[in-house]
C-alpha cells in the first residue's frame, strides 16, 4: 500500500515519463530547425515538472503526500508506483528547479560548442532520470531510473568536457557502475530474502524480521551505503569526483554537484534509514568517520587549488561529508538536518558553479591565480559567490548555518563530542578556502577585464541567490516538511 492521497490527475506520472518520453522529439526538433529549437523545447519540457511540484506544494506544506500505481508486469507482481511525499519532496523540488535553471543557463554558455542538438537531448534525459529515482516506489524501478541517470551524464562529460574529456569521462563511468553493481546486489539480495519489490511494503516485512534477520539486512545495508557512497563520492569513493565535477561543462557541473549526488543521500535515507533503521546503530559509527575525513579531506584539498572549478568540486567532497554525518547521527536533529542541507547546499553550489561559469565564460580563465579586481566590474557574480560561498561555510543567518548546526546538534546527542568539534573545525577550512577565492578573484591586485553576464545567465542565476537567503529567514515551511519525514525515518533507529 503507498502512502498519500492517490491523484485523479496523473501528474506525477507526467513530471516523470514526459522528460524521457519527448528526448527524442528535442532531438528531433534539433535536426529538423536549429540547437536553438531544442535548446528552447528542452527547457519547456523540464519546465513542466517543475511547474507540477509547484502546484502541489501548498498541499505538500500542509502534510499532504500524493501517490499513484499502475500495473505493469502482473504476474512478476510488478507495478509502476510514485510517491510523493515529505521524504521525496526537497529533493525533487531540487532536481526540478536547478535542472530547469541549468538548461536555461546552457543557451548562453554552451552556444559556440558542437553537437548542442545532441547536449540538449542528453541534458533532458539526465534530468528526467533524477526525477525517477526519487519518486518511484518499485526497487527494480528505483535501480533502472539510477542507470538512467549515469549513461547521459557519461556522454555529457566525454564529448563536451575540457581537459581530457574521454579519460575522465570513463573514470566516471567505471566508478559509479561498480557502485550502481553494489546497490543492484543489495536491491537483489533484499527482493530475494522477502520476495518483494515495493519500498514501503518492505519496510514493514523487514521491521518484522529486525531480530532474526538482522546480520543478513545489515549485509544489504552495507552494499546499498557502498552504492550511495559512490555517488555521493564520499571518502573512499571520491577520486572521481574532482575530475568529472571539474571537467564537465559548467550546466552539467551544476547539475552534478549540486543535484546528482544528492541523490546518493537519497538512497540512503530512502533504502537504509527508511526499510532498514535499526541497521544503523551498527553501521553509524564507521559512517560518520567516513564523513569526518570527507569533511576534512575534502577541505584541505579545495585550500590548495588554484582552480575555482577544482576547487568547487572537492568542496562538494568536504560538503557532502556534513550530510553523511547527519544521516549517520540518525536521530531527529541530525537527520533533519542531513535533509536540510541538501536543499541548502543544492541551492548554494548550484549558484557558485553558475558563477564559476561567468569568469569562463565572459573572462576566459579559471586559474585564481591569474585573475583580480572583478568585484567592481562584475558585482552580480562578486555577490553570487560570495553569498554562495558564505553559505556553505555554514555562516549566520544563511540557510548553511542552520542546517550545519542542526548536524551538530544531532552529533552532541549521539555522543560524539570530538567528531563535532572536528566536524566545527572543518567549517573554518570551509570559510577559509571561499574567502581566498572570493578576495583573489574579486578584490586583489588585477587588471583584468570582465563585465556580468547577460540575461539568459543571470536569470538563473537570480532565483538561486534569492533561496540561499531566503532559507536562512525563512525555512519554516520546509523545515516542517523535512522534520515529518526526518521523524519517520528514526522512529524505528533503536528497535
């Protein structure tokens, strides 16, 4: 049985399919008119689901989940299930804003590469399986929508990538498939062990079996985190990162940092901390090391770079480690918390790499070293990152400082006193890489010339810089969302 109200209107099966289902139409209508053509069809169809999850937010707000199923395989007892509810409701309305955004921002950037007809209908399809991913309910579902998310977003970074795009593309691929084999084998292993598919009948089958199964599910537990950990690149995980985050077109940079991983943190809190809670009392400690060094490894790396995109990118590393840590606390701070920050740092890297695109863009270097005394000349993109950057260092009254002190929270409360305080001194390594970069690139010794970006880039731009402090005032709302789910997923932690 899904939760939710079941829609009249299938809705969610169109904010779903109808990204995937017109890819070939963007390509299509590339060929036959123009890039542009597409470039414009694209972002009408990724408009659409946003404009889906706006309706329904009023109702979302007020603790209202929607859900929908069809049949599809009967007699594997196969269905086609989405829910949305207050577990999937940040995350998609991350994935639906930020992907619409970037394609918006794609016209501009990307107009004198190759092959857009092609980008455009890969970007659509990309975004259409992030999509997937957190609203369907089936685990064989769930796992299709995940590899649909790694084959265009593969392409997007071989074929329109800088440095050596081909090499770094496949690194890529090669790590997160071995991740997505480990999170096919837990999915497996569970479906073999209770003989279904469906993520909230499981949950419930495995609360049952939370005693005499419990070596067995913590088992999957590990291989399904292994899966996640891949694609949040969290320490071990993370060599891929710097090179696809960094090499990457900028709008697929975006994407990537800001949205894909995120949905990593999904899995975990979807598959782990939902099906299986109490799996997490054997498993929390070694996680929340395995944040702590992503936090500080992450960070050191991003201090030395003189590459604003590399920099950015191991940020995300370090960042990602703050989440991790908020689901690994698993209790109520600290997992809302977790959730919390995916929306602001989804919001704030977003924003910093739009703005990292603008000095590529307008001024043609990335190299810190080699830029200076942009802040009077470019003062939309002075302020977007360093507003950006503030935010994530976790500095009051940004969105960052509030989730990052609700992980802290929950990290007192489980106990681990020195783990916070590490995880405290992090967020000064944070504050110290962002304000290296912000003063060389905006505020040193520099004659270089470069001037904001036009319209196609700031609007998306515009609404992104707005979230990220709109959310430190104003969270309320959300904050009441993610609090229901976040109380969901620990009711069960210590059974």
């Amino acid at each position: 049985m899904l939760p939710g109200t079941q829609l009249d209107i299938p809705l969610l099966s169109l904010a779903v399919f109808l990204p995937i289902a017109m890819t070939p139409f963007v390509y299509l209508v590339g060929r036959v008119v123009s890039w542009r053509a597409a470039y414009l069809f694209s972002s009408v169809v990724l408009f659409i689901p946003l404009a889906v999850f706006l309706s329904l937010t009023p109702m979302v707000l007020n603790g209202v989940g929607f859900h929908e199923e069809y049949e599809w395989v009967p007699f594997l007892g196969l269905s086609v299930g989405l829910v949305l509810d207050s577990l999937s409701y940040p995350f998609i309305l991350l994935i639906t804003l930020v992907g619409f955004l970037a394609t918006v921002y794609s016209g501009k950037y990307m107009e004198k590469e190759h092959g857009l007809t092609s980008y455009f209908t890969l970007l659509t399809l990309f975004v259409g399986g992030m999509i997937g991913v957190v609203l369907v309910s089936n685990l064989f579902l769930f796992y299709i929508f995940w590899e649909l998310m790694l084959i265009p977003s593969y392409a997007l970074i071989a074929y329109w990538g800088t440095g050596n795009p081909r090499l770094i593309g496949f690194k890529y691929f090669i790590f997160t498939h071995a991740g997505a084999l480990s999170l096919l084998i837990g999915i497996a292993w569970l479906a073999a062990v209770f003989g279904d598919l469906n993520i909230f009948s499981l949950s419930e089958k495995a609360m049952l079996a939370s005693e005499t199964l419990r070596p067995i599910l913590t088992s999957i537990a590990v291989l399904i985190f292994i899966g996640a950990a891949v694609k949040m690149a969290v320490f071990p995980f993370h060599t891929w990162l710097p090179d696809a985050h960094a090499e990457a077109p900028t709008p697929i940079s975006v994407l990537l940092s800001g949205v894909m991983i995120k949905t990593g943190v999904y899995a975990v809190a979807r598959l782990v901390l939902g099906i299986m809670p109490f799996t997490m009392m054997d498993l929390r400690l070694p996680i929340a090391i395995l944040a702590l060094v992503s936090m500080v490894w992450g960070g050191v790396m991003a201090l030395v770079q003189t590459d604003v995109k590399r920099l950015l990118a191991y940020s995300s590393i370090s960042q990602i480690g703050y989440i991790v840590f908020g689901l690994a606390a698993a209790n109520l701070a600290g997992v809302q918390g977790a959730l919390f920050h995916v929306l602001n740092h989804g919001f704030a890297k977003s924003l910093l790499f739009m703005a990292a695109g603008v000095l590529i863009h307008e001024v043609h270097e990335r190299d810190i070293r080699k830029l200076g005394g942009l802040g009077s000349k470019m003062p939309l993109t002075t302020v977007a990152m360093l507003v950006g950057g503030l935010s994530i260092a976790g500095t009051p009254p940004l969105g960052g400082f509030m989730s990052e002190w609700m992980i802290f929270a929950g990290g007192v409360e489980a106990g681990w006193i020195i783990s916070v305080a590490v995880a405290v001194f992090a967020t000064a390594i944070t504050a110290g890489y962002y304000l290296r970069m912000v003063r060389a690139v905006f505020f040193g010794e520099g004659r270089v010339e470069g001037r904001d970006p036009g319209v196609m880039m700031a609007a998306p731009m515009s609404p992104l810089l707005a979230l990220v402090i709109v959310l430190g005032f104003l969270a309320s709302p959300i904050l009441t969302v993610i609090g229901e789910s976040a109380a969901a997923l620990v009711l069960n932690v210590l059974a």
